[in-house]
C-alpha cells in the first residue's frame, strides 16, 4: 500500500482497525521514511512510520524496504536481551505496537519529539551527563550482544550504506586536495571489514539525531527501574558513570546489524565532535568517549578502528552536502586525514595530544 500522505494514512488507519482522532502531524527531519504522529481517542500519542523502496526526500534513490523489518525486529528482540543497567542509565528502545510487513508499517510508542541534536544549546540540559550515560549504555549493547542472534542477519542495505564511506573516502581527499592513495588503503584495509565483521549488535546509525529526550511534553513517561547513586554499581556488574538525567530513547533502527561495536563509537564521536565545533564545546564527544571507554575497556585494536572510523566520518560526510570545495569543508577533511595518517602509523602519543585523545587506551 502506498501510504505517503496523511489521506491515505487515514485510509490506512482505519482499514486496519488502528484508533485515531483527527490530530495527525507529520514528523519531519528524517530523509528516509514517512512519518506520522498521532492521537488515539484517550488522547495518548504514538509514532508511525511506512517505507517505500526509495528515500522519501531523495525518491531517485533506491532503499529497501526490508529496513523496517529489521528494525521491528529489533524493536521486538533488543529490550530483552539489555541487562537492567540499561533502565540503571535511564536509556531505552521505543516500544513497538505495531507491525505491518506487507505494508511496511511500524507503530511505536511515541518518546518526545526533542533529539540531542536539538537540546545541545539548551543550557539546562546537562550534555556531558549525557554523553557519559550513552557511552556506558552502548558499551552495555555491545557487551551484552556478542552472542545474541535477533534476527537481523542479512541487513545488506546497511552494510552497503557504511560502506559507501570507506569505498568513496578517497575520491573526498582528493577532490579537497589530499592524497587519494590513503583513503583507498583505508578502504583496502577496513572497507572489506564491514562485510564480514559479526562481533555484536550495532546500531548502525548511531548519531545524536537518534537520541531522543523525555521532554516532557509530548510521550509517556519512563520508568528508570530503580536508580541508585552516580558510582554505584549497576545491577549486571557494570560501573555506574552517573545518576539518570532526563530519560533517553534511541530511536531509528533501520540500519541495525551485526558487526564491529567500533563503528558505532567512531560515528557518534564524529557527529559529536562536529556538534561541539559548531555549537558551542559542550564537551559531548570527550564525555561520550569517556564513557564508553570506562565501562567496555576495549583493547587497541577495538580503539584503533574507532579512530580510523571517526576519521572517515570526518574527512567524508562533510563532502557530501557541499557541491563546490570551502574553507570549513576543507579544513574537516584535513583533521579527518591527519587523525586516520596517525592512527595508521600507531602515533599514539599524537593521538594522545590530538582532538580524539579520549580515545586513547593505556599510552602504548
């Protein structure tokens, strides 16, 4: 069913039985699906959101449509798996109401409509707390899924998507006036990595415009399970870094997958870093890698593939939104290069004194 206006959404809606008042109000800021909020008759909200096999805001661009199971899947197998200190950091998965694999349907519950992407500049919201709690919680979904099979086995669109970043990363240092050969040795010697890693769920897009925080004014409410003090231990045995703050939802697991728990960490440090660059260094990338580190204790060889992935990220992603080379682009691709040129030469001291020097294991 093509559901890609609020007309045939009622239609939808109705059809299959699903309450709903007439408030419906489009969810922007995602370019992949069409996405609603709406308004059962008791007046609680929920999202729902419907996939066609192309970007909504690209639609020349081919994307599967098998994103939305694996994110039902997820939805429905992840919460499970999470050991309690997960609800110890006031950190959750939206809960899943509903799920149309025909229709390529999924209704889930509705969390806030406030990102971290949005709250950095509130001056209220405390982003260091913030960025400790989702690095210790990603480290608890790496750790507690190194033998969980959930069923999202296969997720090719998602391999293909991360990929891209390696596979292009020299056609970026060169159009900016670097040297194309390290990027395609980058992509020799970790691109091929993406395609066979299997040692955990990974989120798979895992960005501060996927967190969601509990605003208050719109979703329900969220029940931590229990607290306790910052520094006491969390119920599975892993430290606590800090007391819950607002509660937490991450959101948007269309790119879900097994893989290298180091992807995960390079990107939202990469986004961070842009956000702390840009908007005012909040800190949001050194507390976020603090966390992580502290609680999953990776070894060199998990924290070298971090680094090389924040440094793609960076000498990358900025490209694509700019058609013609400038200054603030340029510079990125530069600090994205020296960072991967260092860690490719296990310059750790460099690294150590660089901008990811939170990423830094024991000085080696």
């Amino acid at each position: 069913m093509n559901i890609t206006g609020t007309n045939q959404l009622k239609t939808y809606l109705t059809t299959t039985g699903i309450p709903f008042t007439g408030s419906i109000q489009e969810v922007g800021g995602g370019i992949a699906n069409f996405v609603w909020r709406i308004r059962d008759p008791s007046g609680h909200s929920s999202i729902i959101k419907h996939a066609q096999p192309y970007l909504r805001r690209l639609p020349g661009i081919s994307f599967s449509v098998d994103r939305m199971n694996f994110e039902a899947r997820t939805l429905q197998s992840l919460p499970s798996v999470l050991p309690p200190a997960s609800h110890d950091l006031a950190v959750r998965l939206p809960q899943m109401l509903h799920h149309d694999e025909a229709n390529h349907v999924l209704v889930t519950s509705d969390d806030g409509s406030l990102t971290l992407k949005q709250a950095y500049r509130n001056p209220g919201i405390d982003i260091p707390a913030i960025g400790r709690r989702l690095g210790a919680w990603l480290a608890l979904l790496h750790r507690a899924t190194r033998d969980t099979d959930i069923g999202i086995d296969g997720n090719a669109p998602a391999k293909e998507k991360i990929g891209r970043y390696y596979a292009e990363l020299g056609q970026a240092l060169g159009r900016y006036g670097y040297e194309e050969d390290l990027g395609e040795r980058v992509n020799r010697e970790f691109g091929g990595l993406l395609t066979t890693d299997d040692e955990c769920v990974c989120h798979g897009d895992f960005w501060p415009g996927h967190v969601l925080i509990q605003d208050g004014k719109d979703g329900g409410g969220y029940d931590d399970g229990g607290g306790g003090e910052a520094g006491g231990g969390g119920r599975d045995g892993m430290a606590r870094t800090t007391a819950p703050g607002p509660p937490l939802t991450i959101v948007d697991w269309e790119m879900v997958r097994r893989g290298c728990g180091a992807t995960d960490v390079g990107q939202f440090a990469a986004e961070a870093y842009l956000l702390d660059r840009w908007w005012g260094g909040r800190r949001l990338m050194d507390s976020f890698l603090e966390g992580y580190v502290e609680a999953a204790k990776p070894d060199v060889t998990f924290l070298k593939r971090a680094a090389i992935h924040w440094g793609t990220h960076i000498a990358f992603w900025p490209t694509l939104a700019q058609r013609e080379p400038d200054e603030e682009t340029r510079e990125l691709v530069g600090i994205g290069r020296e960072v991967i040129e260092r860690v490719l030469g296990d310059d750790w001291e460099w690294v150590g004194a660089s901008v990811i020097r939170d990423i830094v294991p024991v000085r080696n």
